[in-house]
C-alpha cells in the first residue's frame, strides 16, 4: 500500500513535529519510534510513555439485549461485568478459533464499548454483525475515536494531575473524567505490563491531551513510544500480538488463553473449544531464551536437527537483558528446560524453553 493510501491518526502531525519515523501498519502511518526502540521501551519501564493507539478500532452496543448478545459472542464472562469495569476476552468462530481478541468495557447498564486490532475492524465488524439481535444497536466508532495510552510506574502521577480521578480506578476500571478541559473515557488497561491508562476522547480533542500529558510528564522522563517499543514491552510481558500468536488457525488451548474461555457458559466456539481441551493440544505456545541470536517471526525451531515449529515472535528484550522469543512448538517440547533451535541464517542457534512472561513488574 503506497503512503498516500495509508490512513493517519488526528496525531499525525505531532508525530512529524517529534521526529517520528513513520512506517505502513494494519493500512495506518504509524510511528515507529522517535528517540529509539531501547530509549523508549526503558522509559515505560522505568517512568512514563505515551502512545498513538488511534488506529484501534471501537465498536459500540447498545440496547436491551447488548450485555447477552456480547456475552455470546465474547468468551469471557461478559454477563458479570458491573458498570465501570473492563475484560479481555477472544473473539471465536464456530470453529473455536480466534477471530481476535478485545477487550469490553460496560460503560453504563446497556451501554458497552468493544475495542478491536487495528487489522481487523471490518471483518471483526462482519462477524459482529452477524451474531447479534434485532435488540442490540451496533456502530462501528472507530474513525471518529481517538485512542492514547500513557503506560508506566509514573502513569498515575503524571494522569492524576490532569484528571484526580484516575488515582483511584482499579486496574480493568472505567470512568468518565476531564483531562485537559476535554471530556474523555479512561480505562486503566493496557498492552506493556506496567501500570498505566488507555484514554478514549473525539478525534478533535487529541492534540490537546496529546500535548498537555507530555508537559505534565516531562519533569518525570515521560517519552512519546512507537510501534517498536510497544511490541518489545509487550512481548517481554508475553501478550499475544494477532497475526503472530493467534489468528484464526489457532484456538485458545494451544495460544495459552484458555483462562480467557469461561466454559460454563455458552458462546460461539464453546463447544470446540471444550473439545480441545478434552483432547490436549498437539502444540503449545512456548516461551524461547535464544542464545546468540535474535529470532523473528516465521524462524524455524528445531529438535534433534529436525523443524518442529516456527517462532510466531522474537527480540532482543531490554528488561531482562537476552534474546527471548515466542514459538509453537510440540506440546512434549513445550515444557520449560527443553532444549531446542532456532535456525537463524541457516544455523541451528541453541534456546531453552522457559516459564513466561519474561518479565513481570515488581509490584505483581
């Protein structure tokens, strides 16, 4: 897709205006980073970062019967969420494979918002569509609705001073609250690990938060973070990226989400997924230390000189200083201290199964 083709988030030019290095993503020009993958992945870690997540979609329900179609078509317990709370759950088909996954906030008692990859929006709006009754309003937000984070151990100090409120939400929390003059919904979720905020608000209001979270931020080391250090943070925090760790060919069982899958209840997949789990994955996610390389995406992993499985994710990790990586491998190669490889430029590198995530943040 040429760059004139590409969308761009209400934040386009603030990125320009920071030096951002924008690159092609899910059809959006995105920033990749600005001062650089380490510098940036580090701030969140140690302080504050700042995200453009605007090219997410949001999906919007309503009506009488929006809490139940949802909790159909969403494979965590939607029917028990209270107003004010978010859960992250998948997206299935019929098949119990992953369409994607989201996260549901119950904004108010038949009010519900869905947050989607970027990638997805229109067939995850198809699917949608397709599940839900006459009594349940759908609109697809996601043009109109713009989407920062600020993730970090400094997120709620540098929030707080702009919108108090935000000191007291619980983690998976929602709330409507004013941030810079803007009104805006909060949630404290997020994709690194750390404590932090996702801030949904109009496209308009954008640059104005933008803006005054950097200056409120910057005595504390905040730093505007691109796509690359979003997914060194999260992958050292073992989140599953659609497209790498699941898609519609993997099911829950074997990506490791089977704790996403309330299986008392029903909802599209159930009844595969149930099956799945009865049987035992022929494969299981596994989490690589690599030593002596970095593994990407589509590497071969390796037992015995033989390829048993690919590597879905793979980096350097900042944090925890080592090459660490994501692969599906045989469910008998997938328990931690397994030896195998990673071929990397026709070589078998050694690597070593280990218990995930990578890294968990010091107060967890």
């Amino acid at each position: 897709m040429s760059l004139e083709a590409l969308h761009r988030t209400p934040l386009f030019e603030q990125h320009r205006a920071l030096g951002a290095k924008m690159v092609p993503f899910a059809g959006w020009e995105m920033p990749i980073q600005y001062s650089g993958i380490v510098a940036e992945h580090r701030a969140v870690r140690g302080a504050a970062g700042l995200f453009d997540l605007s090219h997410m979609g949001e999906f919007y329900f309503s009506g009488a019967g929006a809490g139940a179609a949802l909790d159909r078509l969403v494979s965590s317990d939607i029917a028990g969420l209270e107003v004010g709370q978010a859960r992250y759950g998948l997206l299935c088909n019929e098949r119990g494979t992953i369409v994607d996954d989201v996260i549901v906030y119950r904004i108010a008692p038949q009010h519900y918002m869905m947050v989607v990859n970027a990638s997805n929006i229109a067939k995850d709006a198809a699917h949608v569509r397709a599940h839900l009754s006459p009594d349940v309003r759908f609109a697809d937000g996601s043009m109109a609705t713009a989407l920062i984070a600020i993730q970090g151990p400094k997120a709620a100090d540098i929030l707080g001073r702009l919108a108090p409120a935000v000191r007291d939400l619980p983690s998976f929390g929602i709330t409507r609250t004013e941030i810079a003059g803007v009104g805006a919904t909060v949630a404290r979720t997020g994709y690194t690990g750390e404590d932090g905020f996702e801030i949904f608000l109009p496209n308009a209001d954008a640059a104005r938060v933008w803006g005054a979270l950097l200056e409120t931020g910057r005595p504390d080391g905040i730093l505007p973070v691109g796509l690359g250090a979003r997914d060194t943070l999260r992958l050292e925090s073992r989140f599953s990226l659609y497209g790498n760790e699941i898609d519609e060919t993997t099911d829950p069982i074997e990506a490791g989400l089977t704790w996403t899958c309330k299986l008392d209840k029903d909802f599209l997949g159930r009844e595969a997924i149930a099956r799945a789990k009865d049987a035992g994955p022929r494969r299981r996610i596994a989490g690589l230390v690599v030593d002596g390389g970095v593994a990407r995406h589509g590497h071969p992993v390796t037992h015995d000189g033989a390829e048993v499985g690919r590597v879905t994710s793979g980096t350097f990790g900042p944090t925890v200083g080592k090459n660490i990586a994501l692969a599906y491998v045989p469910a008998d190669l997938a328990k931690v201290g397994t030896r195998v490889g990673v071929r990397i430029r026709e070589r078998d590198v050694p690597a070593t199964v280990v218990k995930t995530p990578f890294y968990r943040r010091p107060d967890r």
